[in-house]
C-alpha cells in the first residue's frame, strides 16, 4: 500500500510536467491549427527565465583578503552577491525564494516570446501543410535551444529550492498510515498542486470568461466567429501567448528537481507529443487527463517487482501505451471526430 | 652450392650482400635507434608533434571535461616549458626537460565527446585522419573510453584513457595500445567495503541504483561483491539510463524495499541528481530495519560534490586522488592549476595530466615515437611524484596499480572547494589484484598504418 501510495504521488508529479505542457500544445494546435514542435522550446525558455533571474541577483563582487592565501598562493577571493550589497537582508531573501519569484519575471518574458513567435514566423504557416509547420518550428526550437546554449553554456545550472521547502512531507502519516512510510519531498507536492492550480486556471479562464467563450467558438467554428465581426485572430495569438506562459510556469517550477540545461525542452518535447495524441488531438480535457496517466504508468513501471518481470519496461511503457491507444482507439482517449483527420 | 660452384665463396657473398645492404640506404636504419622510417601512423616529421584531447564538454558528464580540458592544456604547457613546470620536478623519471617530445614542440587538437561512445569515437578519428594525433587521450565515460581505446589499437594510434572506472578497460575491452591510469571500480570494492562496514556494520542490506552502461554494470558488480563478502544483503540492483535528470521514480520503490543502504552507481550529473534527489526524498532521515538509513556513492569527484552541496555531506565513496593530498607532488600540481585556473584541480584533471605526461615520458624513454617501442617503455613502468604515490603501470593489462583514497564529504566545509576529506590511504598492496582475474586479451603490438 505504501510503495502504491509513493507511486502514485511520483505519478502525479511527473504527470503534472506533462500535462502542463501538453495543454499548451493542445491549447495551439486546437486555436491555429498549428503542429507546434517548439513548444518543448518555451518549457526551457521558462526554465531559464528562473537561472537569469538567480544569476541577475547572485551577480557577485570580489573583493581579496591579503591576510589568507588560497591552496595555490593566491590573496582568498571573498565573493558577495550584489543582491545582499543592494538590499542587506532582503536580498538573501530574495536569494533564497528566487525560483517562486521568478514566476513573477517569466509570465511578461514568456507572453512577449509567445506572441512575438506567433505573429513573427508561425502565423506566415498557418496554410501550409502540417510538414511545413512542424519543419519551421522544429528549427526554431534549435535555434532557440542554441541561443540558450551560448548564453547559458551546455551545462545543467542547479536552481536551489527555498531552505524551508527543502524537507519532505510525512504522507503517509497523514493518512493514518505507519508514519515515515510515505515521505515524498514537499517542492514535487508544490508542483504537482501548482500544475493543477495552472490547469484549473487555463480551464476557468476557457469556461468562465467571455474571452474564452469566444476562444472555443472560434475553436469550434472559426469562419462563423470570423463573419460575426470577431477579430479571433487576435484572440488566438493572445492564446498562443497564453500556451507560451504555461509551458514556461511549467520550466520555471521545474528548475529545482532537475537542473535546466538547454536540451531540457527537447527531452520533454517527444513525451509531450506522445501525450497529446493519447489523449486525443485538439481535446484539451484529454492532454490533461492523459498527462498524468502517463505520468503515473511510467512511474509504476519503474518500480523494481515490475522492472524484474519486464527489464527495460520503465523506458518505453509511454510508447507502448501509445502504439495501444492508435491501434484500438485512433482518435485518442478523448480525441475528437474530424481533427487532423481526412 | 650453386653460388659456390660459379666461383662465389662464402666469404663474397657476406662482403656483396653487406655492399648492397650499406648502398641501398637500410644500415643506417638498422644501426640507429628508433629506425622505424614512416611505418606507423601520424609518425612526425615536422618540428612538431600533435596530440588529440577528446572530452565531454557536453552531456551527463560535462562538468568533468571541462576540468580535463583545462589539465591537459596545462600539460602541453609544461612539455613545451612554459608556465611552472607543474610536475616536471616532481616526476621520478628525469628525461622531460620542457622541450616538447624529443625536440618537437607539442600542438593539440581538442573535441566534444558528448559523453556518447559514438561521437567520441567519431572526434578521436578525425583527429587521427585528419589532424594526424600521434596519441588520442580523453574521455571521463568508461563506454567513451573503450570505444575510442579500441579505435586507437584499429588504426594504431596510443590511447591514454582519461576518467574511466569500470573493470572492462583493463579487464576484457584492454588493448594493447590503451592505458589507464585511473583505478577501477574493483578497487572500489576493495577500498570501500571495510570502512562501510566499520561505519554502518557488517549487518546490512542494500539496494543499487545503476548506470546502465559497462561502468555502471562493473561498478555494482564490483561493490556487491566486496559489500556481500563482509555480510551485506543486496535487496535489489536497479538499472537506469544514463542522463535520466529525474531519478524520482527509481527512488520512491526505495522507500519501502527493506533496505537500509540505498548504493548509487552514478556519476557527474546523474551522481548529483540521484544524490540530491535522494535527500530530497527523506532518505538520510529515515529509520529502517532500525538502523539509520544510510546513502553511498562509490565514485565520488570533488566537481560532483561540489554541485551535490549538502546533500554531499557524510557521504562516503572512492577517489583517484585529491588535491588536498598533502605530498610535494600533490601540492605542485595544485599550485600550478591553482593559479592559472583559480581553482583547484579535480581529480579528472590530475590522472589527464598525469597520463599526457606519462606520453611523453614513455617516447622520451624510448627514444621514437614508433608505438610498439613506446607501449614497451610503458609497460610494466614503476614511478613515483605524480601524487599517487609509487605506481606501476602493470605489464598484463596496462592498469595502473597505485593507493585508492576512501573519501567522505565533509560536514563543514571551510571553502566551496574544500567538500571532501580523506579518510582512509588504501595502499597499493591492498588495492592490487590478478589481473587474470577479468578476460580479455591485449592484443598485437604491430603498428598499424591509421587504418
């Protein structure tokens, strides 16, 4: 029950990452009919919209103690970050919350990217071949992770969570289980409730606002909203703008459990896709609902008894999942009739 | 007879075959010493001589070749005699004056591995076809590391294997023209089995997270062994991939397994990961079979406990070296990296230097660059002022036998550099074994012509 219960949680998590970025790819193919493979791109564009913030406020001076010698002879270089110069003990603060504040930076610079990729390249495809489409924006995504990586370097830059969210939570403890059974660190429960916050967010915003009501007629029947004198191209560009600040709060919240380097969007790229097409083309409740069940059979394949019966099973249980879905239901779990279909 | 009977003796024969010999230019190559003309591959003949550096200055294990990149440019630096001579004085063996390599000055090429076997294999070619490498040295990823070495024995070309762990360098991928001066992950075993079981008692049971590739194999294979002679339980040995970033999912069957010494057979940035994931979880905290649960990385480099933080500290593994060694060698070498890069060396960077120094050495010695003659002058070679203490580069399998240091991270650091301490000196003698121990056969010594 334990092992089951960690799982789960584990699933959730990693499901949560997926589901963030699926719903903004789902988000673009469903308003502009747009393949967009550059998408993995903007999840790490956040990621690093988290590391520049951190390197901006870290930004250290050095100053030479000439009364100590480094191992090699040298004056012992005393390095302080400008941040704790300029604001004394708020700026350890700072320091210390960078990751969460960062959210603050990212949703303006991800808006800015999202529409700016939008109106400056994709909208010049929207009536080529779904090839083209996905060809043009695959080579933006190289393109971007190159400028991130002669910015940033190759490197992964580890983004150190908040000291007092470091430990782990008893869960099981809390569920009248045997306490210190299920512990599972407190920053993947942040994030598996800060992508279902997101989610939530995305779907009220879609359902509850008029915006998004015309969004999803426009969705539904773009020529009729266009002819009743709606400017839906300007709302679908603000979408793509929207997708763009998902997948970058995604990047963003992800920097403390693995560190970003600039092939992070390409590594989730590939599974996003996977849970896209699982969960249906175009169905937004599908990419959520397929994201964490994903998420949640990759965890459990990975777990030793199910590794012993089938070795290997934790590296292809998302594919084969998929090779199931289109052979017995093609259109997706939750896919629609006559989306990216002849 | 026939000769004989036309009215040849003995004696003119000798006297015409030796005219012959003498006018048609081959005494002068049979009396001279490295007399081996251009037969072997990439042999220089200009006024200077070029080695081929490949590391990885991208992939899992980055961090690592960076610091390699930065010793070996410092290594060329003092077999061309600039900078402070690092090692030079050092060394026991007295034939590299700071003047190249037997007069030429050294030039290098470098490249990215990507810590994958294939584009490593692809750089260390091209440097041979296209760059003419008399030598190809590099690597921090055993699997890197016995493809190129087994490209160098193809095409005839010296292999000075940079950072790599596993048993099958030396065991059965060995070459004969591949040498490693690094330890192995036996030596591991060996070194770290009393002290863990000194520390946390001979009553355990253990539970392996895996690279999964000939290092991570070898290594578990290793640590289980020396960790089961003394009494250890393996509960479970579990494979992951290389540069997996989130080992979450390998580490929440842990929890509840009945373990109580989780073993990560990891290393640079997966070390990182899975360790710093691992104290996330809660492990260190945890209570099992009522012993404090415990974490152990058996290949442990000061770069990864750097980027470990924390989560670094009391743990225990196994090192090559470290700079806070305090003999005159180590000290030297620390010094001289010190001051041109501004921080210490790590300990990728002193067996890269150490070996590109060995090079040079060994063809000093041999007096030619001709790779049969320089394999020799390397086999079987005992020296010392390296930092290693005394150390012989066994004849059987080009291991380099030496002390290993048991090493554990430190509880409070002084400086960010100051993350591990040593706490045990494992001697040569008990870090020796048969080589005969692991298969594989070294090969011909017959130079190949770089194909």
């Amino acid at each position: 029950m334990e092992t089951i219960l960690a799982q789960l949680l584990n699933g959730l998590d990693k499901g949560g990452a997926y589901a963030l970025i699926a719903l903004g790819l789902t988000l673009v193919f469903g308003t502009l009919g747009v393949v967009n493979f550059a998408h993995g791109a903007l999840f790490m564009l956040g990621a690093f919209c988290a590391v520049a913030f951190r390197q901006f406020i870290t930004y250290e001076t050095v100053t030479l103690d000439p009364t100590k010698l480094s191992p090699w002879g040298a004056p012992l270089e005393i390095k302080t970050p400008m941040a704790q110069i300029w604001f004394g003990d708020f700026g350890a603060v700072l320091i210390n919350w960078s990751v969460p504040i960062s959210i603050l930076l990212a949703i303006p610079v991800m808006l800015v990217i999202g529409i700016a990729m939008e109106r400056g390249l994709i909208k010049h495809f929207y009536k080529r071949a779904h090839m083209d489409q996905i060809l043009v924006t695959f080579g933006l995504a190289i393109v971007l992770q190159e400028v991130v990586k002669a910015i940033f370097g190759a490197n992964p830059i580890s983004q150190p969570m908040p000291v007092e969210l470091r430990g782990s939570a008893d869960i099981g403890a809390m569920l009248g289980l045997t306490p210190g059974m299920v512990t599972y660190p407190i920053w993947r429960l942040i994030y598996f409730l800060f992508s279902a916050s997101i989610i939530g967010a995305v779907f009220a915003f879609l359902r509850l606002t008029t915006f998004g009501m015309v969004v999803r007629a426009g969705m539904a029947d773009r020529e009729t909203v266009g002819i009743l004198g709606i400017n839906i191209d300007r709302r679908f560009t603000i979408m793509f703008g929207l997708a763009a600040v998902v997948a970058g709060l995604a990047g963003v919240m992800y920097t403390p459990l693995v560190p970003p380097n600039y092939h992070l969007g390409m590594d989730f790229l590939v599974l996003s896709f996977v849970v896209v097409v699982v969960g249906g083309m175009g169905s937004l409740p599908g990419a959520v609902a397929a994201g964490f069940l994903l998420g949640i059979l990759q965890s459990f394949a990975s777990m030793t008894e199910i590794k012993a019966i089938i070795p290997g099973i934790d590296q292809i249980i998302i594919y084969l999942v998929a090779v199931v879905i289109l052979l017995v239901r093609p259109r997706g779990l939750l896919g629609r009739r006559g989306v990216m279909e002849t | 007879m026939t000769l004989l009977k036309r009215g040849l003796t003995r004696r003119r024969v000798l006297q015409t075959g030796m005219a012959g010999i003498i006018g048609s230019g081959v005494a002068p190559l049979m009396f001279t010493k490295g007399a081996w003309a251009q037969e072997f591959c990439n042999n220089p003949t200009g006024d200077t001589v070029t080695l081929g550096f490949v590391m990885p200055l991208t992939g899992a294990y980055a961090d690592e070749g960076a610091d390699q990149q930065r010793a070996f440019l410092l290594a060329v630096e003092h077999l061309n005699g600039e900078g402070d001579g690092g090692l030079l004085p050092t060394f026991s063996s007295k034939v590299l004056k700071g003047n190249g390599i037997l007069g030429k000055k050294v030039a290098y090429v470098t490249g990215d591995d990507q810590t994958k076997s294939d584009a490593g294999r692809d750089a260390a070619r091209r440097m041979i076809e296209r760059d003419g490498a008399i030598m190809i040295s590099g690597a921090s990823s055993s699997g890197v590391a016995i493809a190129e070495q087994a490209l160098c024995q193809e095409m005839g070309v010296i292999y000075m294997a940079g950072l790599t762990h596993s048993n099958d360098t030396t065991g059965k991928d060995k070459k004969r023209y591949g040498f490693r001066h690094f330890f192995n992950a036996y030596q591991s075993g060996t070194a770290i089995a009393p002290v863990l079981g000194e520390a946390y008692g001979k009553d355990r049971r253990a539970y392996h997270l895996t690279s999964d590739y000939t290092w991570g194999w070898t290594q578990e294979e290793s640590i289980k062994n020396a960790t089961e002679a003394m009494g250890w339980e393996t509960v479970a040995a579990v494979r992951t991939p290389v540069g997996a970033g989130d080992f979450s999912q390998y580490i929440t069957p842990v929890l509840n397994s009945g373990a109580d010494v989780l073993i990560l057979n990891h290393y640079g940035f997966d070390g990182v990961n899975s360790l710093t994931q691992a104290v996330q979880f809660g492990l260190r905290d945890r209570q099992a079979n009522g012993k404090d649960f415990q974490i152990v990385l058996p290949l442990v480099s000061d770069l990864m406990a750097q980027g470990a933080g924390e989560a670094i500290k009391g743990i225990y593994g196994t090192a090559n070296w470290d700079w806070q060694l305090d003999d005159a060698a180590s000290g030297a070498f620390t010094r001289s990296f010190g001051a041109k890069y501004g921080q210490p060396p790590s300990q990728i960077a002193q067996t890269s230097y150490v070996q590109a120094l060995l090079y040079a050495d060994a063809v000093e010695r041999a007096g030619t660059f001709y790779p049969p003659e320089v394999i020799k002058a390397l086999e079987g070679f005992e020296f010392d002022g390296m930092g290693n203490g005394p150390t012989l580069y066994r004849a059987e399998d080009h291991q380099c036998l030496k002390e290993v240091l048991v090493v554990q991270g430190r509880e409070n650091p002084s400086t960010t550099f100051d993350v591990l301490q040593t706490v045990q000196k494992v001697g040569r003698d008990v870090a020796d074994y048969d080589a005969s121990i692991f298969e594989g056969e070294l090969g011909p010594y017959d130079a190949a012509l770089c194909a």
